[in-house]
C-alpha cells in the first residue's frame, strides 16, 4: 500500500524541502485551476517550478481529474511517487457550482462554440427547475459531448465532431449524481451545485436539464469546489506557489 503523501496547500506556512528525498511518498498539491488554463497547462507550469526547485529533470508531475479550460478550481496535481496515486485520487466524488443558461444550446454544450439554435423558455419556474434536479439524482447513464476527449473507436470523439458526427456516435457512461441544488434562479440564468461521481461531464448535465424542462441549455460557467477531501479552500494558487519555492 502506497505510504500517505505530503499535502501541500494553502494551510502551509513552513519551508518546501531541498530535495524530494525528504517527501518519500510523494506531494499532492490541491491547485487553483485558472480560467482558460488546460489541465495540461497547469501541470507544465508545476512541474516547471519543482524541477528546477529540486534540481530533478528527471520529476514526474501529474493530475488527478482533468478540468476543462472553460473551468477554473479544485485540480489535484500529484508529485513524485504520488503519481500513483493519480486513479485513486480521481475516483473520488467531486462538487461543482454551474452557471446553466437556459433557452439555448451550442454543439460543445458550454461556449467554447457559438450558440446553434434557441428555444422558449418562459414557462420554465423555480419549482420545475427544483423539480428536474430531483429527476436527474441517482445513478444514471449519460451521453458525453461529442466535443471532448473521450475515446470512440480508437478516435478522440473531438476529431469525430469536427468530421461532423453527432452525439449518437458516443455510449453512455454510468455516473452517479449524489447531490443537486439550486442555488439561484434569475432566468435566462441558473446556478445549480451539483456532487457527482467520475466521468460525469457539467456539459451534459447542462444539457440534460435543458432537456428536462422543455428547453435548451448549456454551460456558461462551471468552478469546481471540491474533489474528494480536498474543497477549495486548501487550494494552492499558482502565485503562491511561485513565491514558495523562490523562498
């Protein structure tokens, strides 16, 4: 069994080690995802620091969970012989605050593509909305957007989209949705925290729920508030991190 890792985050106040000989298991650092930034990004731009920090070219830096750059929060990078933990870590139940536009869609589900078509919209109340988030708790197949990385045939479902495929072309994944609440109602605008399980996809929740009011939706905005243990209060910003390891 893998030995408990050094969690480095926004509650520490010491000194980071020389050398990674002084963190055997390995360091999980909770990181504030930035807006824009890919998950990839966010690695690069850790292991960076580290390597030159530990003076160790040779540092394997990761991610438990990928967030999508339209997405800012909770990304759990793993360091060292934390990596292996990396599956274990993403397993875990994670929390979300999304922002659902209502009475639109677009082919990726958020706006990294225009808006496609739009629907009415004026019938849709508080208690439906309320209503549809009871419907949609549970465990439950989902259709992934075609707009992502998931693989389909040996092909990222992405290159399919662009090929132009539909969403037919995608099998459901078994999720579980733990948690669904409103959080606020001013239409065309919702904001709903969802806590779901692995490899469910805020877009196509954003969807369905468009679905289940009669409607269209998509994601405008989405922060991840939690992922396993670690909620966003532990996050390590970018800056802080920087100026820890120049310390």
């Amino acid at each position: 069994m893998e030995g408990t890792p050094f969690i480095l985050d926004s509650s520490f106040r010491g000194r980071l080690g020389a050398s990674m000989d002084d963190y055997e298991n390995g360091i999980v650092i909770p990181l504030f995802k930035p807006l824009k930034w890919t998950s990839a990004d966010a690695v690069r731009k850790v292991k960076f620091m580290l390597v030159r920090h530990f003076r160790n070219k040779s540092l394997k830096v990761g991610h438990a969970g990928t967030l999508d750059p339209l997405a800012q929060g909770v990304l759990l990078i793993c360091v060292g012989k934390a990596t292996k933990l990396a599956e274990k870590l993403q397993c875990e139940s994670k929390e979300y605050i999304a922002q659902v536009t209502v009475g639109a869609t677009t082919p990726s589900f958020d706006m990294e593509k225009e808006v496609d078509a739009r629907y009415p919209y004026e019938h849709i109340t508080k208690d439906k909305v309320e209503a549809a988030l009871l419907e949609m708790t549970g465990e439950q197949d989902q259709i992934p957007p075609i707009f992502s990385a998931k693989m389909v045939d040996g092909h990222r479902a992405y290159t399919l989209a662009r090929q132009g495929e539909d969403e037919a072309v995608m099998k459901p994944n078994r999720i579980t949705i733990y948690e669904n609440e409103l959080l606020q109602f001013d239409l065309p605008e919702l904001l709903v925290r969802v806590c779901c399980s692995k490899g469910t996809y805020i877009r196509a929740f954003a969807r369905d729920l468009g679905r289940e009011l009669g409607s269209g939706a998509y994601l405008s905005g989405l922060m991840r508030t939690r992922s396993g243990e670690f909620n966003i209060g532990r996050c390590m910003h970018i800056e802080e991190l920087e100026k820890l390891i120049k310390e």
